[in-house]
C-alpha cells in the first residue's frame, strides 16, 4: 500500500470538522483520509490544534510558518539536516529484534526502533536539529527552549553548541531539583538554564516562561518547542522533523520482515515520538497503533497523566487539545513516574487519530513501567528511559495476545541512564 | 455592540474626555472584596472595568497577573463566580460597561452558549480572551453577537497593517492596543510610538482604541490619554493588592487614590 495517497475530491478530509458543538468523527471511513492534508492550512486537526495565541505572539508565529513553509522543500536545507542527523546524530538508528523478550513473552515477535541509540540518548535531538537550522536560517542568534525532563533542554543546548546559537532553557524549579544531572549537561554544553517557580513549578510553567520570553524578545529569538503541540506550525513542524523515525521503522521491518508491522506501540507524553514513528503507517489500515499512556498510580486515583484516556478537549499553550482540567476550565497539574510524561495536554494529532478510532488510548501505570524498564534491562541488556518503559510495558501486555509470525514495533524514545537515581531510589539506593 | 459600552465611548467623547479603564482580577485576594473594589474604582472615575477571569496559566501576563491569578485560584473562583460577581455590582451600578477578560479554557469549559446567555443576563459587556484572536474566534463571536456582548480583540506593536483590518473588522466595542512588546507589568512605554501606531489603527477603524501594558501612574495615564481614546491600567492595580492581601480598606484606598490622580491628570 502506498504511504502517500493522491488529493483527489473522493478524500472525506471535509468530515473532519473545527466545529466544536459538532465533532464526533467515530463514525468516519478511515479509508478515505487523505492523511497528507490534515492539518489543515490552518493548523486544525478537527477541533484540534489551531493558533491560540496572544496577538502579541502571531506575528513572531507566522514569520516562522512563513519560514518553514519556504524551507520544507528546500534541497540545500533538507541536505543540511539529513546530513546532521547522519553523521552528527548517527541515523538510522537500528530496528532490533527482541529475540529474546519475544520468545519469553510467546506471543509477537517485537522489534525495538533504537532512538535511544541517538547522540544525547533520545528522539528529541531529530526536531531540535531541525528547528535550530531553522533558527540559523531565520537569522535569530537565540534559541530558547522548554524541558521537563530535562532531554528536549539537552538536545536544544546541545545543537546550540553544535551551530553557534545562544541557548536559554525554561525549567520547573521542581524539575530543576530533580534532574539535577540533566541540568549540569545543559550547562557543560553551554546553555543558561532559569528555574521556573511560577504557578506548579514544572513543565507546563516552564512552557508558559519560554513563551512569555519569546513574547519579549521576538527581534532576536527563536522558540524551540519540544513536542508536537503548542500554536500552528508546531504541531506540523516537529512532527514533520521527528517522521523520520517511521520512515526508517517501516522500511527496516520491510527489510527485516518481509512486510509491515502488525502494531505500533509508543509512549506518549506531548507525543513527538509517538506521532514520529505513527505518521509513516498511518494511511496503512491494517497497523494498528498503540499509544501508551502514564497511569502513573492508577487511572481512578487522579494521580496520573493520561490525558486521551480521561480528558476533554481544551484550549492551552496555542492549541486545542484533550487537556487535563477541572470543572471550572483550570489546568490540572498532572503526576507520572516519569518527568518526560507528565504533561497534562497531548498533541493535537494524537486527539484526532483518538477521535478517528485511527489509534487506540491505552494506558499502564508506574509499577507496571517499572517491570518493562526491568525486563529489558535483564532480558535484552538495554536500560530504557522510564518514558519508553511505558511503551514496553504495554507490549508485555499486548505480545502474548498475538500470534508469533506477527510483528510489534515498539518506539525505545531513550536510553534509561537519566533515571538511573529515581530507580535505585525505589530499591532505597542513593547513587 | 452593547449600549454600554457604545453610550460610554460617545459620552467621552462629546465631553472631550478619555476613557480610564482599570483592570482587576476575580477574587484576588479574596472572593468578597471584587465587588466593593469595583464600585470605588468607579468612584475614583473609572469609565469601564475590566474584570479578569483567573486562569491557572496566563501566559501573556507578566509575574503580577500569574500572582493575582493564584491568589483567586486558592479560593477557587469560578467563571459562575465572575458573572455573580457582576450581577452584585449590577444591583447598584446599570451604566457602567463591565468587560471580562481572560482565557479560553475557564470559558470554553463553560460552554460559550451558557456563558453568553449567563453574562448578558447580568450585564456584562464585553469579553477579551486572550488566547483567541479573530483566527479561531468564528465560532465564539457568533455566539457573544446572538446575545450583545461585544468580542474585544488585542492589538500588537507587532501586528501588520492587513491584520489590523481584520481585526478591526472582527472586534466590537473598543479595540485594545498592547503598547509593548512583552507581558503585562513590562516596563519601558515609549509615546511617541504609541501614537504613531493608534494613528495607525484609527485610519481603519471607527472603534475607540485603548492602549494598555506599561501604565503605571498619574503622569504615564496623562501621557497615553493624549494619544488614545482610553488609558488601561492593570499590573499597577494588582501590585497594590499583592502588597496588602489581607488588608481591605488599604486596597481600597490606595486603588482609589492611584486612579483618581490618573482621572485628575488625564482631565487636565
């Protein structure tokens, strides 16, 4: 089946509707997407994504649209970048089969996209390179960026140093405090860091810090947003710069396997690796897609992060999204084991394909992250990112259910060294 | 447009007067005091009040407003509570215009059609989201017109000439001009590019403009008047509460006394 599907006036593209009284799409015939169309020009995925922003910030917003939109067909720039993530990033990273897992697992075969093999240890390094060569090209000598974790803070920092850029990184003074390592390499690669003590203290309040930021020095500043939300073109933008991850994953387990995979499963956060490895497959129907959630202690404790499994559409950080909010429209500070998670919206794409019934919202909870981090630790000798063990988590569940001539690619987003001290903090070791 | 607002602006201007529009957040400090709070301002000469809806995330506002916003947020005060806010204020004061003025969540979480419905029947006036510009606002400005309420948009230093058209176009009531680039509470106001850029405005719209962000006392109101049709002050106001959260009869006093001496110097 090919991956890329004509315009034609036959597509049902105009039954995906920004109405907001009127959006249940559950009955839509997938078939009929036109997957290459959505967003709109406008940035809408549905009721979902759009430009919510201060007109203080449009301005800034459309300079950049206007800048990609030239750049993302552009030979010289598109060399410039595939050229980074070759010899600077080390892609493609490896598809691996699980071999071993599998067999114990008995079910699927699963393959590993091995993001975590990437330079700085993540996914994040494919958008921040992007979005820096963009900066460069915009003529802005400064980049400012959002972390939670603290990986997209690293890979912003890190291709700062690489281009020459002044780099500023927002960070939660809770998660400052946490991540105490992360924030040391931000600073060994050059790059200020500023807590954040405003409202939660976390990611969303580093967002909102870079943002105001951004509004005060738009002359000579560049927005790097970490994941695939945030106001149009963003959304579009890093997942465009983060699909290489399925273009590769699809044509390795062609390779590998002979055909496509049978699953896609991915953790998602803001999602910019789940979208990123979900976006080549999604015109081919009979993947199905997994997007794994933090449960964090339990979906009806209300202390987790599962945003498309629980929430309702809203409008924060320049889109519409499911948003985790209470009764009267205030944001809801989210909690999950794992910082890269806990985010209480998700990007505006994952909200569409949810609505689509185009992917499946599942969720596992921290304990259950914690076996997949241990199992792949002890069954393949790879330490996975906390973030990742969700997704890994989710395909113990879903392997045994399948047969061992199908196949599941999983998205390994990072490497687990960051989590090192929460882990062994669990077991009561401090490192 | 609604009768107030539009009633105010013309009154003004036959007087040859200029709007003083003061802004305060909802429940900052507490749910009991916005009311009383609103009644001095129009006292001290306010013209038309902006009552802030607090939002757990106010990205455009500076450190004072995110304050104002938490401080509201501990006691949990709703946009239900903002339009009965309004309704008490409206027991004792039909002609002053009331503009709310917020984000989309705490609205849209409330749905536009009860909100409208809920806040016409209380008098409001108006309503400046922040986070929607005329882009996305299809759907809310048809809902705010069914019921009267005037859709009140944001103007930039950054915005360009085609984008004031169209703002221009969208909005009702006045049109509100950021004076600075950057969040509320910034800093350096710079009048002469104020004027240049109302000039701007005014040769596309017949709305009254209102410039905001960066006035904070008599002489910056008096400065600001000379070159709009109305002078927006909030960061200064709030500040006043965030100094003397407990004490009442001082947020009182001293709001009145800040806006009195911008009503005395902008009638000078």
């Amino acid at each position: 089946m090919s991956s890329v599907m004509k315009t034609d006036s036959t597509n049902c593209n105009s039954e995906i509707k920004n109405d907001i009284t009127d959006h249940d799409l559950s009955g839509i015939d997938l078939s009929k997407v036109d997957w290459s169309q959505l967003p709109d020009e406008n940035g809408h995925f549905g009721i979902y994504g759009g430009r919510f922003a201060s007109e203080t910030l449009i301005e800034a917003i459309q300079e950049l649209d206007d800048a990609y939109k030239l750049l993302q067909n552009d030979p010289s720039f598109q060399a410039a970048m595939d050229d980074d993530l070759r010899y600077y990033v080390g892609r493609p990273s490896p598809l691996y089969h699980a071999e071993r897992w599998s067999k114990e697992l008995g079910g699927a075969q699963i393959y590993l996209k091995r993001e975590d093999l990437n330079h700085t240890g993540a996914h994040k390094i494919n958008n921040t390179i992007g979005q820096a060569l963009l900066a460069k090209h915009m003529g802005k000598p400064r980049i400012i960026a959002e972390t939670g974790a603290g990986q997209h803070g690293v890979a912003s920092a890190t291709i700062a140093a690489r281009l020459g850029l002044e780099c500023v990184v927002y960070m939660g003074e809770k998660d400052v405090e946490r991540q105490k390592q992360n924030v040391y390499r931000m600073r060994l690669l050059g790059a200020e860091v500023r807590p954040v003590s405003s409202g939660s203290k976390t990611l969303k309040d580093a967002l909102n810090e870079a943002m105001r930021d951004w509004v005060t020095n738009v002359d000579n500043t560049f927005y790097c947003i970490g994941t695939v939300a945030g106001p149009h073109p963003y959304p579009k933008m890093v997942r465009n710069f983060q699909a290489i991850i399925g273009r590769e994953a699809k044509q390795q387990c062609l390779e590998q396997t002979g055909r496509l995979p049978d699953a896609l499963v991915a953790c998602v956060g803001g999602g910019s690796n789940a979208i990123g490895l979900f976006h080549e497959f999604l015109p081919d129907l009979d993947v199905d897609i997994y997007s794994v959630e933090p449960a964090g202690m339990g979906l009806d404790t209300g202390e987790h992060a599962a945003t498309l499994s629980t929430a309702k559409p809203g409008v924060l950080h320049g889109n519409r999204m499911y948003l985790m909010a209470d009764d009267n429209g205030q944001v809801i500070e989210p909690y999950s084991i794992s910082a890269g998670l806990d985010y209480p919206g998700v990007g505006p794409e994952h909200c569409l394909l949810i609505d689509m019934g185009r992917a499946n919202a599942v969720s596992v909870t921290d304990a259950e992250s914690l076996e997949g981090f241990h199992d792949l630790c002890r069954i393949e000798g790879i330490i996975p990112a906390l973030e990742s063990a969700h997704a890994l988590a989710y395909v113990k569940k879903l392997a045994p259910t399948m047969d061992k001539d199908q196949t599941i690619v999983v998205n390994l987003s990072g490497r687990g060294d960051k989590d090192l001290n929460t882990v062994a903090a669990l077991e009561g070791i401090t490192i | 447009m609604s009768n107030r607002l539009k009633d105010c602006f013309a009154a003004l201007e036959k007087n040859n007067k200029k709007a003083l529009i003061p802004y305060v957040t909802a429940g900052d400090s507490n749910k009991s005091i916005t009311v009383p709070l609103m009644h001095r301002m129009v006292e001290a000469g306010a013209d038309v009040i902006e009552l802030g809806i607090p939002f757990s995330d106010p990205m455009a506002d500076g450190p004072t407003i995110q304050l104002a916003c938490e401080r509201a947020l501990v006691h949990h005060t709703s946009v239900a509570d903002v339009i009965e806010m309004v309704k008490a204020f409206r027991q004792s004061n039909t002609e002053t215009p009331i503009v709310l003025m917020g984000y989309l969540n705490p609205v849209e979480s409330f749905g536009y059609e009860n909100f409208a419905k809920a806040a016409a029947e209380v008098g409001i006036d108006g309503l400046l989201t922040v986070d929607l510009p005329p882009e996305e606002s299809e759907q809310m400005s048809q809902v705010l017109g069914k019921y009267d309420i005037d859709p009140i948009f944001l103007l930039s230093p950054t915005t360009t000439e085609e984008r004031i058209k169209r703002i221009a176009n969208a909005g009702s009531g006045y049109l509100y001009y950021v004076s600075l680039k950057g969040v509320t509470g910034s800093s350096i106001l710079n009048v002469d590019e104020v004027s240049e850029k109302v000039t701007a405005i005014k040769s596309h719209t017949h709305l009254p403009v209102g410039v905001g962000f960066g006035i904070k006392d008599a002489d910056s109101a008096a400065a600001i008047s000379e070159v709009s049709d109305g002078v927006i002050v909030g960061s200064a106001i709030v500040k006043i509460i965030e100094n003397n959260p407990d004490d009442t009869d001082t947020i009182l006093d001293q709001i009145g006394a800040l806006l009195k001496s911008m009503r005395t110097a902008m009638d000078a």
